[in-house]
C-alpha cells in the first residue's frame, strides 16, 4: 500500500459507517448530483465541514459556518 493509504482506507469506511449516521448534513449544491461543500451537525457541535476542491476559496466554508452559528445559537 503506498503512503498513508490504510489510514486513508480506515477513515473512510469509519466516516461512511459511523459519522454520518450520527450527524445531520446540511450542504451546497451545484446540481443535484454535486455537492460543492457540506456540514455535519451534532449536538450544537461542528463535527464535519468539507469543500470540494473545485469550489476552494468561494467562501462556501465560511457559509457554512455562519448558517451552523445561526442554526445553533
């Protein structure tokens, strides 16, 4: 396996299977088959925030944060 590719393999299944049951994911979309950024929720927590590469530096993460801080309070 090359560099770090196990540990890539482990948090993927561990996101796949565990996270995202355990959040709500609110997101971004450009279509409805692609998502430009999204964030998981869980108890007033942040616990996930993705951009796709594509959409870097659109301010689409600060979006999120801003609609996360007027979700929870």
């Amino acid at each position: 396996m090359g560099f770090l590719e196990e540990e890539i393999l482990f948090y993927k299944k561990a996101i796949l299977e565990y996270y995202f049951d355990n959040v709500k994911l609110y997101g971004i979309k450009e279509s409805v088959s692609e998502i430009k950024a999204f964030i998981g929720l869980s108890n007033n927590q942040v616990e996930m925030l993705f951009v796709h590469p594509n959409y870097y530096r659109q301010s689409l993460g600060t979006q999120l944060m801003h609609f996360a801080l007027n979700r929870m309070h």
